[in-house]
C-alpha cells in the first residue's frame, strides 16, 4: 500500500530547489512556500531553521538542511556534490538554484575598513554564488531538463551608496555574471536560464541592521527608518510568491536584471 504523501509524490513534477540563506527574511519565506507546495527543498545558511524542519515534518516534505558557511568556498563544490547525490536523475524534470544569502557588512566608508572583513563580504556575496553556479552548470550540464537560476541582486547594485560601496560592487559582480552566463548558455545542449532579480526594500533583519547603522557609516540611513515608519517595507512571502514565479515564468529568456518593484 502506498501512503497518501507517497501518491501524491508519485504524481508530481519531481522539482529540486536549491536555497543560500534559508535561516531568516527572504530565503526563509521562499523556503517556506516551497515546502507547503511539497516541494523538495536544499537548505543552505549558518545557523539552523528549526520552524522549517518542524513544517517539512508536518508536510511530509523532502528538506535537506546543511548548516554551511559560504565563506567555506574550498568546500562548495563537496556540498553541491552532496546535495546532488540526493537528486534522482531518472525522475527529476527541474533544478533551480536561488543564491539569495548575502551580507551588508562591513559597512562604511572605504579606508576605514577591515581588509578581512571585505574578503569576507566578497566570498558571500560574490565568489559563493559565481562557484555555486558554475558547480551547477557542472552537474546538470547532461541534463535534458528545465534548470534556473535566480541571483538575488538589489538596487544597489544600479545605484551607488556611500557606506556599502562593496555591497554595490558585490551586487553590480552578481548581475554582470547573470548576463554574461546567460549568453554563454545560449548554445549550450541543455540550456540553463539566468537571472537576476533586486527584491526592493523588504521587512527582514537586513532592514534592521539598515536602521541601526551610524550616519557616519551610511548616510543614506534616514532614508530606510522613514520608509519603515510609513510602513514602505515589502512582506517577505509576497516577494518570496514573486520570485518563485519568476521561476517558472517562460516569457524571461535568461539574462534579465529584474526588479521586483517593476513586475
Ligand atoms: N531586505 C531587503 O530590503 C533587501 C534589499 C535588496 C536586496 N536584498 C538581498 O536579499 C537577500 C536576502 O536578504 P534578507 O533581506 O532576507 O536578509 P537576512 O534576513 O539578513 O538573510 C540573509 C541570509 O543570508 C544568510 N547568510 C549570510 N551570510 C552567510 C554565510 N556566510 N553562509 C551562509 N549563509 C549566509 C543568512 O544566514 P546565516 O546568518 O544563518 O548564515 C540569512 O539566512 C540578500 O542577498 C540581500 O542582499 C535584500
């Protein structure tokens, strides 16, 4: 006899979903709404997320946690190996990876910044991603499926602000590796889709952090506590429903630099 959530599997477009930054805000909600569809779902941040251990039990859904520094850059190509081994190749019909962890630290002005910190800040932001992807490209390359890739950008990486000027660049690196990716997969046998999607200003810790910085260290500070107190702020699950439909969205080719503000 099979059991119900057995048969309901069975019947299911078998879709693997691969997250950074599961542990709060934006990834968290996306995670979230992919474990109520049933989804199988690849977690990835530093600490653990036991709201959705509980919910994928309660669901009968396949999540796979890891508990994983993205700094650990040596280490991601063992992870995605590991992750994959989970991925049935006879059944599977899509792959997705949403690269959305990220990190607005250090903040503040260039010169005044600890060199360690700034190679940090680009191993999150910039190099985990870049690897992530090209270990992607890797193990699907033979892959007749659909495969998308969603690099979770920001406004910032258009408009530069004193204070984040390595969070610009991380983000500006980030949509010029989706385009550039995205031309290379034109030809490819089993093509991939790239792109990128600023989420506009959402309530989650990110946010926080915002508010309590210096001025010194961001002057543009004012400007993120008046939109939080006229209540600007996007909700985490709507951006978290948009971006899982941009997902599967066939009108985006591959290549765009989205905002989510815009759709
Ligand atoms: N909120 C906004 O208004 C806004 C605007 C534009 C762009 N974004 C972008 O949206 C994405 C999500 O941000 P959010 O607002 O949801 O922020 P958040 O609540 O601070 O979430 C960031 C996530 O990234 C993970 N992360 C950070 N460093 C990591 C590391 N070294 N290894 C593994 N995971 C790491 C964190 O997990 P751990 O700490 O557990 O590792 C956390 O789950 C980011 O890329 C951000 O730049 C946000």
């Amino acid at each position: 006899m099979f059991s119900h959530s057995t048969l309901y599997l069975n019947h299911h477009a078998m879709n693997y979903f691969i997250i950074t930054g599961t542990s709060s805000g934006i990834g968290e909600a996306i995670a979230n709404r992919l474990i109520h569809r049933r989804e199988k779902v690849f977690c990835i941040s530093r600490r653990e997320n036991p709201a959705l251990n509980l919910l994928a039990k309660r669901e009968h859904s396949g999540l796979w946690y890891y508990q994983f520094d993205l700094r650990s850059t040596s280490k991601i190509p063992g992870l995605m190996k590991e992750i994959f081994s989970f991925i049935d190749k006879e059944t599977v019909s899509g792959i997705f990876l949403i690269n959305n962890a990220g990190t607005l630290m250090p903040t503040g002005f260039s010169g005044t910044l600890n060199n360690s910190e700034i190679e940090e800040h680009y191993k999150t932001n910039l190099l985990a991603p870049a690897l992530l992807i090209n270990e992607f490209l890797k193990l699907t390359a033979e892959l007749n499926i659909k495969k998308t890739i969603i690099n979770i950008s920001s406004g910032a990486a258009v408009s530069a602000y004193a204070g984040w000027s390595n969070y610009c660049a991380a983000k500006a690196g980030l949509d010029m590796l989706t385009r550039s990716i995205a031309l290379e997969q034109k030809n490819a046998p089993f093509p991939a889709k790239v792109l990128s999607v600023a989420p506009g200003i959402v309530d989650t810790p990110m946010q926080e952090i915002i508010r309590e910085s210096k001025v010194e260290q961001f002057p543009m500070k004012e400007k993120f506590v008046a939109l939080h107190q006229t209540n600007k702020l996007a909700g985490t699950d709507d951006t978290a429903q948009k971006i899982i439909s941009l997902l599967f969205d066939n009108s985006l080719l591959g290549g765009e630099i989205l905002d989510i503000r815009n759709l």
